[in-house]
C-alpha cells in the first residue's frame, strides 16, 4: 500500500536573480513498511525534498509545484492545524546536523517531556522514557544531561528517539551518521532495522554511503541536480545500472572494496 | 566551576588595578594641586585636617612603596579621609549616601531598562518584519541617539518646568520627611520619575537591539525550527527556546555595557540635581575636593567591577555549557 506518494515535486530557492530551481518535479513514492534509500551528490537536493515533504522549508526555500500525498492526503494543501498533527504522529524527522537540533539550555528529558505535554497532554512516565531510551541504545543517566555533555554519536540517538515519540508511519532520516564512526554508525543502523521490523514503519533513508543503502534498503533512489536518476532495488541497481552517474558511484563503491584495483566490469 | 574560579581570577586582577591606579593618579597629576587647595583654605583648614590631606595627596616624604602601603590599610579600615567640600564631613559617610540614591535610581532604571528592552527585542524578533518591528526599534533607535544630558534636559524642561507634571530636581521635597510611609513614597517616585524615565530612554535601544538580532539568529537555528515541527505551543517556543537562548549573548553585552549607562547616570543626576554620585562629584570638581573625587572614583569603578561579577554568576546560572561536565 502507498503511505507517501510525491508527484512532479518542485522547489525553488529565492535569490536576488530570481527563483534557482533546487528539485526539478520529481516523483517517487514509499510504501507501507518499506525502506527506501534516497542518495546522490552533495547539493543534489536530497534535503530540499525531505524538508518539502515534511513543509518544513524555511525561506528563502519554497514549494513551487506538485504534491505530496499521506495516506492520500495531500500535506502540501494542509492547514496549520493539520499540519500539526500530522508531524510527529505521521511522519518525523532527523536532522542532517543532530549537533543543532536539540536546545541547548534544556536537559534531555525536557525535550522529550515538552514533546509529550504539547502533544500527548501529559507527560511521559519514567518507564516509558526508558523504553524510548532502550530503542536507541542510550543509558538513562542521559536523560538528564544536557546536549553538550553528549558525544555527537549519543545526541544522533536522542534525536533519533525523539522522532520515535508519537509512533510514526514514516521516519524521514537525513545523513543520521553522518557525524559518527563506523562502529557507532553500523549500531545504530543495526537498532534502527530491528526497531523498524518491531514497529513496522517505513523510513525514508537519506545517505551519500551507498554500501549502507544496498545493505539495507528495499529499494534505492539516485538523485543528480534535483532531479531522479533512477530508482530501483539494490540488486538490480547492482546488476544493471542505468544512469552513468550510478555506475560512476557504483564504481567508486567497488574501487574502493577492492583496494583499488578493480573495475565494475570484472565483477558480476 | 572553573570558568567562574578564573573569571574571579581576572575581577581580582581588575580590582587590584583600580585601586592602585586611584592611589597613583593624584601622585602623578601634573601640576600641584595639593598646593593650590593649601593656597585657598589657608586658615579655614585645622592644621591636622591639613595634615590628613598633605598625606593623602602623596605629598609626604616617605617612600612611594610605603604610601601605598599605608593607603591599602587605611582602604581595608574604610578610611578615606575627610571630604573637604563638606568640611569636616568624612568622605566615606558623604560617598555612603550619594551611593545608596545612585545605586536606587539607577538600579532600578537599568532594571527596567533591560526588561522592556530585552523583551521589546525579543517580541520585534518574533514578528520579525510586522508592523511592531516596522515601528517600535526605529523608534526607540531614534531615542536613543540624542545624548543622557539632553534627553534629560528635554524631559525637564517640557514634563517638568511647561506642564509642571513632576518636581524638578532634588530626591524629594523639601517638606517630605524621609520615612516609611506612602506621602513620602509618593514623593521619591514622582520625584525619581524624569531621571529614571532618562536612563530608561537612553539605554533601552541597546538591548533592545541586541535581542532582537540574536533571537532572529536563534529563530533561526534548527532546534527552533524543529520545535515548530514537533507542534509545542508558540508560547513555550518562544520562551524556552529562542527567548533563553538569546539572553545569553544578551547578557554578555549588558556587562560590557554597563560602564555607559553608570555615566550616563551621572550625568543625568547633575541635570536633576539628584543627591547620588554623579552630583557629588560635579560639587567635588567644583570645589576641588581631591580626597571626594579620589573616593567617588573608586566606589564607582568597583560598583561597576561588582555588577559585571553578578552577570557572570547569573550567565553561569542560565547556560548550562558553562556549569562544567564532560
Ligand atoms: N537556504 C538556501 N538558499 C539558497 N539555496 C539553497 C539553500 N539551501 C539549499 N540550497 C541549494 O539547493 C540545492 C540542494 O541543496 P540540499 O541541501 O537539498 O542538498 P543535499 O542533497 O542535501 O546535499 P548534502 O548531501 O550536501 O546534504 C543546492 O544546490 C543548494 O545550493
Ligand atoms: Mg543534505
């Protein structure tokens, strides 16, 4: 079943020489349950379209065209009440730099508690912060740290369980690693898949680090210059790629593995 | 806690600084003006009154590490000398009331001043580009580029002498009895009223401006910008998240700017003829009154080292980054 359908999406930048066009009307979806992996060059729009998606684009970005249908509404039309929410109960997010998204001046379990009172009404029970704690891997003791106590690899997880709060169909992650070492990065993304089989949400997986994505997603999106280049499974992206920008990354994935001395053609 | 050991390191430095430089300025003055003040109270000065001075002034033979000996222990006994405009008043009881007026219209001036201004900025950031934005810092910009004395001369001349809506000048009134009670209550404010609204006036733009740019900075940053996303109330966004973290730039600010207002106090005080510092000292200078001077000086440069040390305990209260940890 489709949960997020985006069509002929569009996104411009404001500048002082007219609106730079940043996503060119690209169309992909994400079904129940699935893990879809979005990636592509630096600057190719991969958090343009995640911040659309969510209509959290802050000026001078703006929608310029398309929609992007939840469960077959669309968030684009929405109204401020609405929009509210859907975010967090629908669909969340984690920020590219997790470094700055939690407030400085507040311990970590205020964070939480702000979410649940503004949300839920009232605030979370001791166990229950445990249990969002747990998913991430995170000791207690964190809950009343502040964010500059934390290390970069523990603030990504705050952020990841934050998102986790309301239960929501779709996690968009933007580069949730990117911070991190390979070990702490491996954990995490090992949590999350057994958190996502657990909970059954899908999660829309934004990374320049192909490996991860042909490890773990259902299916992959390559995007170049705003726009979709293509958009498969990882095996047949491996068996077969298309576009000559996925074969350039796939190429370099596999330099890479071999030390330098292969070439995509002597592998099958 | 370390931040706050240095930072105490350095105010202790300051304060070193300050009363060794009050010590060697007159030492140091061209020009003789211990001979000069001998010239004009010839005669009107008590030989030991006069031999007090002559010590005070540096104009004793003994050593200059002796002097400034003796001058640190008499400091420590809080012996100033004896003022000599207000003969044969000791300085540190005349210094002790003009502070407890200067330290009372100022205090709560800037106290004001900072609220209104800090909240003006941080409400103008909020809406940043709405009509309140549009209109309430250009105006107070406006305000604030005419001078304390000025300011204070307009406010006297219209509020006070053309339509007689307040005193114009003194604490209180010359038939008030100073006590506990509403008339005299209601004298000290009406009569503290144009000098407060003066500094309150002159100083507001500053951190009207000040909040205003870091909260729009903040506004901006993404823990802000998830906040909306996550749907917590505007009111607790506002609050919790821009507004507390924008205080904090505020505040270092505020202690760097607090030396300006404390002079542009004094200067509105000898407009009003208000009873504090600023006027004692103008009577000080007029009437050459070196040992008042030398303890004016002092009491206000500490005054202001001891304001700038309580805004870095409250800035080590509201930043958490500063409380130590890993
Ligand atoms: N605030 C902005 N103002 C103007 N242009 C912007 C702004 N933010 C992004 N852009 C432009 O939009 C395009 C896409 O940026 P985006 O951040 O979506 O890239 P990305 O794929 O997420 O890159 P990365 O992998 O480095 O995070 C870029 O060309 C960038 O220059
Ligand atoms: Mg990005």
């Amino acid at each position: 079943m489709n949960l997020l359908t985006v069509r002929g999406l569009s996104v411009d930048y404001a500048t002082p020489n007219g609106p730079a066009r940043a996503v060119h009307g690209i169309d992909f979806h994400v079904n129940q349950g699935e893990v879809i992996g979005l990636a592509g060059e630096s600057g190719s729009g991969k958090s343009t379209v995640a911040k659309a998606i969510m209509r959290i684009l802050q000026p001078p970005g703006f929608i310029s065209g398309g929609s992007v249908l939840l469960n077959g509404r669309d968030v684009l039309t929405m109204s401020r009440s609405d929009l509210r929410d859907m975010r967090w109960t629908e669909m969340a997010m984690v920020f590219q730099s997790a470094l700055d998204s939690l407030n400085p001046v507040l311990p970590i379990e205020a964070q939480f508690q702000d979410l649940a009172i503004a949300r839920l009404g009232r605030r979370l029970a001791p166990a229950q912060l445990r249990e969002f704690l747990r998913f991430v891997d995170l000791e207690n003791r964190v809950l009343s740290s502040y964010p500059h106590q934390l290390s970069g690899g523990m603030r990504q997880r705050v952020g990841i369980a934050l998102a986790l709060v309301l239960k929501p169909k779709l996690l968009i992650l933007d580069e949730p690693t990117t911070a991190l070492d390979v070990v702490v990065q491996r954990h995490i993304l090992r949590g999350l898949q057994r958190l996502q089989k657990e909970l059954n949400f899908s999660i829309l997986f934004i990374t320049h680090d192909l490996p991860v994505l042909l490890a773990m997603s259902d299916r992959i999106i390559i995007m170049k210059d705003g726009l979709v280049c293509e958009a498969d499974t990882p095996s047949a992206l491996r068996r077969r790629p298309e576009h000559p920008y996925t074969q350039q990354l796939l190429a370099s994935m596999q330099l890479l593995e071999d030390g330098g001395d292969g070439s995509p053609e002597e592998r099958t | 806690m370390n931040f706050l050991l240095s930072k105490m390191g350095l105010y202790a430095v300051a304060g070193w600084a300050v009363i060794t430089l009050n010590f060697l300025i007159p030492r140091l003055m061209p020009g003789d003006p211990a001979s000069a003040l001998f010239a004009r109270f010839k005669g009107k000065l008590k030989p030991d009154a006069m031999e007090a001075l002559r010590q005070q002034l540096g104009l004793n033979d003994a050593p200059l590490l002796k002097q400034y000996w003796d001058y640190i222990a008499q400091l420590a006994q809080g012996e100033f000398g004896l003022s000599i405009a207000f003969h044969p008043e000791p300085v540190l009881g005349v210094i002790k009331i003009g502070f407890i007026w200067t330290v009372g219209l100022s205090g709560v001036a800037v106290l004001i001043s900072v609220v209104v201004g800090t909240g003006l900025g941080a409400y103008a950031a909020w809406r940043q580009g709405g009509r309140f934005d549009a209109i309430v810092p250009p105006a107070v910009a406006f305000l604030a580029a005419f001078p304390y004395f000025f300011l204070a001369m307009i406010l006297l001349f219209f509020l006070g002498l053309e339509w007689g809506l307040f005193p114009l000048g003194m604490a209180y009134g010359p038939y008030s009895a100073p006590g506990f009670n509403g008339g005299f209550i209601y004298d000290l404010v009406s009569h503290g009223f144009l000098p407060c609204l003066t500094i309150v006036l002159a100083s507001l733009s500053g951190w009207l401006f000040v909040m205003r740019n870091t909260m729009i900075g903040v506004m901006g940053d993404e823990y802000v910008c998830l906040a909306h996303a996550k749907g917590l109330s505007r009111r607790r966004i506002f609050v919790a998240y821009a507004m507390r973290n924008a205080l904090l730039p505020s505040l270092t600010s505020f202690g760097m700017a607090l030396g300006f207002i404390v002079s542009g106090a004094l200067l509105t005080e000898v407009v009003f003829s208000y009873p504090g510092l600023g006027y004692l000292l103008l009577k000080a200078i007029l009437s050459q009154d070196y040992p008042l001077m030398q303890g004016i000086f002092l009491m206000i440069t500490l005054s202001v080292l001891l304001a700038n040390i309580l805004v870095d305990a409250l800035y080590y209260v509201l930043d958490p980054r500063t409380r130590g940890g890993r």
